[in-house]
C-alpha cells in the first residue's frame, strides 16, 4: 500500500495547471451588447397614409410600417440599410429619415 502516495503525487504533477497548454480555460464572460455612442436612428412619418419600408442588416432583413404621423427608433439598426419605395439609405447614429407627402424621402443627420 506504500505506493498510493506517490501515485497520488503523479497524477497531480500531470494534471494540467491552470494556464497551461491543454488545461481546461475557465469559461469567458459574455460580451456586452455594443452601447450604441449617441441617439439611436429614427423614421418619421409626416404623409397622411402609411409606409412599408426595410431594414436590411446583413442577412437579415426586417419590415416594418411607419403610421401617419408616427416616429419609430431604429434602436439597434445603425449601419444597417433602410429600403423605402426603392430608394436605400445607410442609417447612423444621430440621423432621422422623414417621409414626405407621396412617399418622398429624406435622411439628415443632426
């Protein structure tokens, strides 16, 4: 039986440390959610009738409907491509798209 102590020593000198090469990594936070560095983009409708348009991020693409006289924030779909009546705009931070009389459109930043 004099020889599980030095066994026991063995194993543990083998096992891998933590850090080493073919150790166990602990597991990695999660990362945070981009913080978005200003005010988020937005549609506003200011024609008397409401407006399908999409949001093109990637592979994704998302549609919705601005309502006479409403503003939608475009919360998270910076940098992506808003598609109304054919014509596209690259959102941005800081920047309000307005629907005009007609369907007409126009983004600014502010």
């Amino acid at each position: 039986m004099r020889l599980l102590p030095p066994l026991l020593l063995a194993a543990a000198l083998e096992a891998p440390q933590p850090g080493a090469p073919g150790a166990a990594r602990p597991p990695s936070p999660i990362p945070a959610a981009p913080a978005c560095d200003g005010k988020p983009p937005e549609v506003r409708n200011q024609d008397a009738v409401p407006h399908a348009f999409t949001l093109t991020c990637g592979r994704k693409v998302t549609e919705r409907t601005v309502a006479p006289g409403e503003t939608q924030v475009l919360e998270g779909f910076s940098g992506c491509t808003f598609t109304l009546a054919g014509r596209a705009e690259t959102l941005h931070t800081e920047m309000i798209c307005t629907v005009r009389t007609g369907g007409a459109f126009t983004c600014d930043l502010l």
